[in-house]
C-alpha cells in the first residue's frame, strides 16, 4: 500500500506555498471536486467488476408460445456454433422421428377407419346397392342420401390397416422412452400444474441421455435396465424396417390422399411430417440429418439451460447461456424468474398461423396469442433493458397457405383487401408487433426483427449471426461502464 503522499492527485493539487485565502478557498472547491469525480470512477470499476463477476456469460432466453420454433431456433444455434456437441447428439433424435413417424401413420388410420366405417353406415343405408362409382373424384353426387361421391376403399385398405397393427405398440414404447414430452398438452395438464405447480413438468432433456448409445450419465438410469433397452431399440429398428414398404403403400395410395384432401389434413404443412421419407428413414443404419433433426418434433416441458462456447468469430471465448422452454399456456408462469439479468430475448411468433387455434385453448386464435405475449414480454419491467429481437418465423408455411388460396382477411379481418401475398402479410403483422412494441415498452427500445424459417439452417446461420453481433455488442456496452 503506497501512503497517501504517493496519490499521484494529492501531489498534483498539493497547495503553493504563497496561497491567498480567496485561492485557498478556490483550490479547496476544486479538490473537493476531483475527489468526487476519483470516487466515482472507483465506485464505476467496482460496479464494472461485481457486473462482471455477476454476468460472465451472456445470457438468452428462447420465447413465444408452443410450437412457434423456439427449439428448433436453439438447434440452430447448435449447429452452427457447437458442432460436437450437436454431431454427438445426431443418433439420439433417431427415436423422435421414428416417433413423428408412427404419429403421421395413426394419424392417416384413424381417419382410414373413420372412412370405412361410414362407408359401411352409408352402404346399409343405401340398401345394399351394387352400383360402383368409378373414380372417387369423379361425377355428381349418384344419390341424393350421398353428398359427395364415396371414397374407394377396399380390401386392400383393410388390409394394409391389419399389416400396420403392431405399429401401436411401437409408438406405445417409444414414447415410454421419450417420457412425457411426447405428450401433448391438454386441459387436464392445466389443472393439475394449477395444483402442483411446476412440479407436473419434467426436463425434457432426459430422454436425451437415455438415448444416447453407451452414455454413462445419471439421468440415464431412467426406465429400462440398459441392455433391455438396447434391445427395445433394435427390434423397433426391425419392426419398423420390415414394414417400411406397407407404410409407403398406405401413404402412395390415391383414395388415401384424396381423403386427405377432402378433410383438409395438410400432413406436409404438419410439424414433425416425415411418412414422405420412410424408406430412407427406416433404413437399418439410420443416421438422422441436420434437417432431419431440426424437422423433428417434440414438445419442451419446463426451462431448459444450454451453454455455447464460441471457438471463433466476434464472441470467441465467451460462454452463452440459452435458456429453452416450453411455451404452452400452463408453463409461461416458470419463464419469470429467467427474466432477471438477461441480456437478449429472442421472441419467436410464427406468422403462419393466422387460421389456426392454440391446442391447449381451442378458442385462442394462435396470431392473437402471440400478440398478447409479445405485449406482456415489451412491457414486463423486469426485462426493460434487456434487448428484444423478433423472429417472425414459418415464413415458407405462410407462403404455402397463401399459395394454397388461404385468404388472410378471412382470419384477420382488418387486413381488408390488402395484396394476400407473403410480402404484404409479412409487412402488415411486423407493423403490429411494431406497434406494440412501441406503445408498451416502459424505456424506449429499437425493434429488431427478422423473417424466418428456421428450418432452413443455412438461412438461419446467417440471421444467427446478425443477432450474434447485436447481442454482443449491448451485453459489452452494458458491462464496460467507463
Ligand atoms: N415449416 C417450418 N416448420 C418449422 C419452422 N420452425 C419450426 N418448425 C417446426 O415446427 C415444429 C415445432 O417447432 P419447435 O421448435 O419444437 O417449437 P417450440 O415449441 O417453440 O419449441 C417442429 O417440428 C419444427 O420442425 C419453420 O420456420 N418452418
Ligand atoms: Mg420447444
């Protein structure tokens, strides 16, 4: 420790030795004055080092309601800045797409026995009429109890349905496997999380380490012991490899995807759609793809954390934090406490669903929802300095519905007659969430926003970066007080 003779402004302001009082009381203002100002700048460097100390990392959080592409927007930043971590991980998605898979082939018998049996009903009613229709598209109605020519379904339908059977079971074990993320939520999941609190929510995360071949990891020891689950996992391989080609025909066959067509499932446009790709995906020695991976679909429970190391670019040798989460009415409550120290939201609303309603409110139009979530996140005072970037994402599902004839007046009538293609659309909802922004944010804050479709990872990369770079640069100015 120097003695206080040594302070470099002590010496500098020491008094002259022929000093009037007049500069007397001068030079004693002045000291005052640069006293003050030298501990300010040590309470500054102390607050600089306890912020530091306090906020190593950069810290993100993942919002907006179920299903708008939060998990997948972590994929992708996975992928683009943690390609080990992503490259170990790759074979454990293999179990959710088999899942999206047995999910899309339920999906197509359900509505199959539907058919049938109304053919059946509708067959007894006609008394037993041995007229056929021909083409299942084709002519007007033939009687008047028939509103619409009847789909051809026949033997092999039936068939096809008998060969699928044991398809049941295998979703049954996989989603055992998944635990409970492979469940959708439901009203009764709102009760018991008003009950329980978070409790009801499990990290989803788990399953990944129960997956993953050969990993010792406490969470593994979920379920099964581990040699009966590896051979779980290989006789669903078989089982779905065996029947590969059957699940192919129920999705080739034309009286299939005209009964598609007729009740408007729009399968491709479905999140995690992967009965296109079963032969490849069935394959003995499937590995999944990067697109694979970030098309799979499985729902979040709880806050998840995720920690990036950046090797190089802008924020090489930082660590970030990102915090993933589920976004279901019910689990909104747990995000709160996250808000606290964050430096960046990235607040996910998919634009493609104007005509579309939330699974957990069937009443709650879901481009509503997102409004009303936005308006919460700009105004919580809690994240009032925290920057916010808007990706407005599913772009290229919103140009499908568009190009499909889905009119956006239908579903929000004040988009009035207004040009219905993407561009319009995209400008039209970035101008209200623009507007809100501005009206509720308690400080005043730039909107940042980005249109995405982060299942294309090589787009993504580069709006990742972008936001890399903003992020960056206010989490530095906000712990670099001098
Ligand atoms: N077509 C398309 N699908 C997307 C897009 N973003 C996400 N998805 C799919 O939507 C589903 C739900 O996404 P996810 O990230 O799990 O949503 P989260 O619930 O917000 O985490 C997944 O199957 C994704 O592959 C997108 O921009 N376009
Ligand atoms: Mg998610």
């Amino acid at each position: 420790m120097g003695r206080v003779d040594d302070d470099p402004l002590t010496l500098a302001i020491s008094p002259p030795p022929d000093e009037t009082p007049e500069q007397r009381e001068e030079r004693l203002k002045e000291e005052a004055k640069a006293r003050k100002i030298s501990d300010d700048i040590d309470e500054e460097i102390k607050a600089a080092k306890n912020t530091q100390k306090k906020k190593p990392n950069v810290k993100v959080l993942l919002l907006g309601q179920s299903e708008s592409g939060k998990s997948t927007t972590l994929k992708n930043f996975q992928l683009a800045y943690s390609q080990a971590a992503w490259e170990a991980e790759l074979l454990s998605w293999r179990t959710v797409i088999q899942w999206n898979l047995l999910r899309n082939v339920h999906t197509i018998i359900d509505l199959l026995t539907d058919a049938l049996e109304n053919e059946r009903a509708s067959s007894d009613e006609e008394d037993s009429s041995s007229e056929n229709d021909g083409e299942a598209t084709s002519g007007p109605p033939a009687s008047p109890t028939r509103r619409r020519t009847p789909l051809i379904f026949n033997e092999k339908h039936r068939l096809l349905k008998l060969q699928l059977l044991p398809l049941r079971q295998v979703q049954k074990d996989l989603e055992g496997r998944l635990g409970a993320s492979s469940s959708e939520p439901t009203g009764q999941e709102e009760k018991l999380a008003k009950k329980h609190g978070q409790e009801t929510f499990v990290r989803s995360s788990i399953w990944k380490a129960s997956l993953l071949p050969g990993r010792r990891n406490s969470e593994a020891a979920v379920g099964l012991p581990k040699r009966n689950r590896e051979a779980e996992v290989l006789q669903t391989n078989e089982i779905l490899a065996g029947l590969a080609q059957t699940i192919k025909s129920l999705w080739d066959d034309e009286a299939v995807q005209e009964m598609l067509r007729r009740r408007k499932v729009r399968m491709d446009t479905l999140p995690g759609f992967f009965i296109a790709d079963v032969m490849r995906i069935t394959k003995r020695d499937y590995v999944p793809t990067n697109e694979d991976v970030v098309r799979a679909r499985l729902r979040t429970l709880g806050v998840q954390e995720y920690h990036i190391h950046f090797d190089t670019g802008p924020a090489a040798g930082m660590d970030w934090v990102l915090y993933d989460v589920g976004g279901s009415r019910t689990q909104r409550a747990a995000w709160t406490p996250y808000f606290d120290d964050c430096d960046a939201i990235i607040f996910l609303a998919p634009i493609s669903c104007f005509d579309e309603k939330l699974v957990e409110d069937r009443r709650m139009n879901r481009l509503e929802d997102s409004y009303a979530l936005w308006r919460e996140i700009c105004s919580s005072k809690l994240l009032a300095k925290s920057q916010i970037i808007l990706f407005l994402n599913k772009c290229d599902l919103l140009e499908k519905k568009l190009r499909l004839g889905i009119q956006v007046k239908d579903y929000v009538p004040s988009f009035g007659k207004r040009k219905n293609d993407a561009q319009t659309v995209s400008q039209y909802f970035a101008q209200h969430f623009k507007e809100i922004s501005k009206q509720c944010s308690p400080q005043p804050r730039p909107f940042r926003v980005h249109l995405t479709s982060v299942i294309d990872t090589r787009a993504t990369a580069v709006t990742l970066h972008a936001v890399e770079d903003g992020i960056l640069e206010m989490h530095l100015r906000s712990i670099d007080l001098m």
